[in-house]
C-alpha cells in the first residue's frame, strides 16, 4: 500500500516536533537541573540539543535562507569584529609557545561557535509558548535544589563543590532570559519568585561570585528598564572601556588597593604583577604572547602566578592591542544591538551580558570549554526568546449579528 504524500508530511512534521520538543526540553530544563551536579553536564547535553534542533529543521524545512541570514550576520559590524578576532587567534598560533594547546582550543571555540551558528539557523522563526516556559520551570526547579546544596558545600557525586559552583553560575545567567520571558508573558509575580530562588541559592554559594555576578546583571536590568537606549549604551561603552583601556588599570588601581587592603594582600600583588608584566615587555602589548599562554604560561615560570585570572588581562598578554580592540568592537555592537529587540527582552538580554563580562573580569575560566558552551547556550535561549513574541496578547473574538 503505497502512502500519500500528506500522511508523509505529517509524518515528518510530527517527527520534527517531538525531536525539537526533546531538544529544547534538554537546553531548557535538563541543563540547569545536571549543571549542578556534574561539570560534564553542559559540555555533552548542549550539543547534543542542538544535533537534535538541527535534525528537526531538516525534517520539517524550517531552515530557510540560511546562507542569507550567516551573510547578514557576518557583513554586520560586530561579526566581521568576531572574524578579526577569530583569525587573529589564530594567527597568533605563529609565535605560541605552546602550539598543541592552543591549536586545540582555537578548535573547541571554532566548534563552539559553529554550534551556535547551527543551533541559531535551526530555532524556529515561531517559537511555541509551551517550549519556552521549560526555561523558567527547569530553573527554578534547579534553584530549590541548589539552595539546600549550597548549605551543605555539594552533593555525594560532588563532595569539594566544583560542579555545585558552575551550576549556580549556569543559574544566574540562565536567570535573565527566563526574567525576559515571563516579563513578556506579563506572569511578573512568577519572575520575582524565580528571582528570589536563584538570588537565595547565589547568596549561600561560597566564593560569592555568582552573587556578584546577580547583583551586576540587576543594576543594568534597572537601567536599561528605565531607559533602552541609555542602559544599552552604557553597558556597551563599560564593557568596551575596561577592555580597550585594561592595561591602564594595575597603573591606577594599585595604590588604591594598596592603601585600602594594604601592599600584601593577594588583590595588590597580583596587580603589580601585571604592571611588571606591562613594564618589562611594553612591545608584546601589539601583538601579545598568542593563545594559551596566560594560563599554559604559569607553570613553566612565563607568568607569574599571582598574575591576574581575568578576562581583561588574558585578552591583553595573549591577543595584544589587536584582540583587544576587535574585542571591544565586538561587546560594543553586541550591547547597542538591542535597539532592534523588544522592549520587554532588551533588559533581560542586557543583565545578561552585564552577569557574563563580570564574571569574566573577576577571575572566572573564561578560557575552559564549559564557559563558551554556557555563553553559546545563552545566546540561542534569547534568540528563542525573540522569536516567540510574535504574539504578545491573544485575539479577541467578534461576535457578529446575523440577520
């Protein structure tokens, strides 16, 4: 018996549902929910949702003028500053003293970034409400578990808490688009809930440092509330500065550290470690020292290890004046580029970027693979987002006499 066409559309309609379904329901609400127990969780289940959002766009042929929409997103100014940054990433591998490991993690950004690009082209122009409300439900779901973790310093499959710190970072960036999403949805008592959760187990986290990366991302939400245009500039001019301007930093920053925290404390040392740096090779701020060698280089004597981990510093002793500039380009377009978002995504979208930059200038490992998949991850759960306010209030029905 041979089958019609339309049983077979539908066939592979309903087949590219319930895989999209599956994979939204992995990045949505398994993702936070594993991050907390095991540091693997991010780096296997996020590709592996968006091998399933691609499969789902090839059944159903949702993927149009894909080449259309990479052109547009690599001709604009904050891809082709990407691109310059990318290749001279990869340019710097000529003078790295440390060739093997650089290669391999220029590939694992490459592969991160073509993740995005594939999960980016296969997010539906439409997205369905009851997908993107597993976002909200599978976090607050991991914030009530992690607070009772958090008291308890981790769990039996995570007795020193590492993975219990990366869960509660994955929270506190997760934590604003699922704000943008129910703020768009008018469900505000259910943000502030959510809010409160992540905000609970962030306080009784040890280290402090998603808190201060929620405290970040809360101010800017405020601003760019109060005002798009002002919070999205600001953000974007701050986070460009620091980065443009980073070598000036240990410079200013320490006598004052000095004299409020005194010469000894590891926050001074670290920054007149930085200032040797700068001082004894002023020339290798052009170029910097290529990739891998700000964390490679501590242990074979090349950096000091009281140096800074941050963000700032590693752009700069890597990437030079170059990276740093291309960089800058890069946040700087990203921020403003909320002109074009709606007016109840844009401060969701903002305290994310402002939660991220922070938790990268104050020492997390911006260079470790499982931070680039978060930030992917990020990036395609707000571009979810977007895509599912098409409709914001339901159709009124009209009732007409009829004679």
């Amino acid at each position: 018996m041979v089958r019609s066409a339309f049983q077979t559309a539908n066939a592979s309609a309903d087949a590219a549902a319930v895989l999209r379904r599956l994979g939204f329901a992995i990045l949505f609400f398994a993702v936070p929910l594993a991050a907390l127990f095991t540091r693997r969780a991010l780096v296997v289940m996020a590709p592996l949702a968006v091998i399933l959002l691609v499969l789902a766009s090839v059944l159903d042929g949702n993927a149009r003028h894909a080449w259309d929409k990479l052109l547009a997103l690599a001709t604009s100014r904050g891809g082709m500053a990407g691109l310059v940054l990318l290749f001279w990433a990869a340019l710097s591998l000529v003078w790295t003293p440390f060739t093997a490991q650089a290669t391999e993690r220029l590939l694992n950004i490459t592969g991160m970034i073509l993740m995005g690009l594939g999960g980016y082209l296969a997010v539906p122009e439409r997205m369905r409400s009851a997908n993107l409300y597993l976002l909200p439900v599978g976090l607050g779901l991991a914030a009530l578990i992690g607070i009772p973790l958090a008291l308890e310093g981790g769990s039996r499959f995570d007795p020193e808490g590492l993975s219990l710190e990366r869960g509660m970072l994955m929270l506190v960036l997760l934590l604003w688009p699922a704000l943008a999403w129910l703020h768009s949805r008018g469900r505000n008592l259910e943000a502030i809930g959510l809010a409160l959760a992540v905000g609970v187990a962030a306080l009784l986290t040890r280290g402090g440092l998603p808190l201060y990366g929620l405290v970040a991302g809360a101010l800017v939400f405020v601003l760019t509330a109060y005002s798009q245009a002002l919070g999205a500039r600001l953000t974007g001019l701050v986070m460009a500065g620091l980065l443009l301007l980073a070598p000036i930093l240990p410079f200013l920053l320490k006598p004052l550290a000095s004299g409020l925290l005194g010469a000894r404390s590891p926050v001074t040392a670290s920054l007149e470690a930085w200032r040797r740096i700068i001082v004894s090779e002023p020339l290798r701020l052009l170029t910097g020292h290529g990739l891998e060698t700000a964390l490679r280089g501590r242990s074979f004597g090349l950096v000091p290890r009281n140096a800074p981990s941050t963000l700032l510093f590693e752009v700069w002793y890597e990437l030079g004046l170059v990276g740093a500039v291309a960089g800058s380009v890069l946040l700087y377009q990203a921020a403003t580029g909320i002109r074009s978002h709606r007016a109840s995504v844009a401060p969701g979208i903002m305290a994310a970027f402002a939660c991220a930059y922070t938790l990268g200038c104050l020492g997390i490992g911006t260079a470790q693979v499982w931070w680039f998949t978060a930030l992917v991850v990020l990036v395609l759960i707000f571009v979810a987002i977007e895509r599912g306010q098409f409709r914001t209030t339901r159709p009124k029905a009209v009732f007409r006499r009829t004679f």
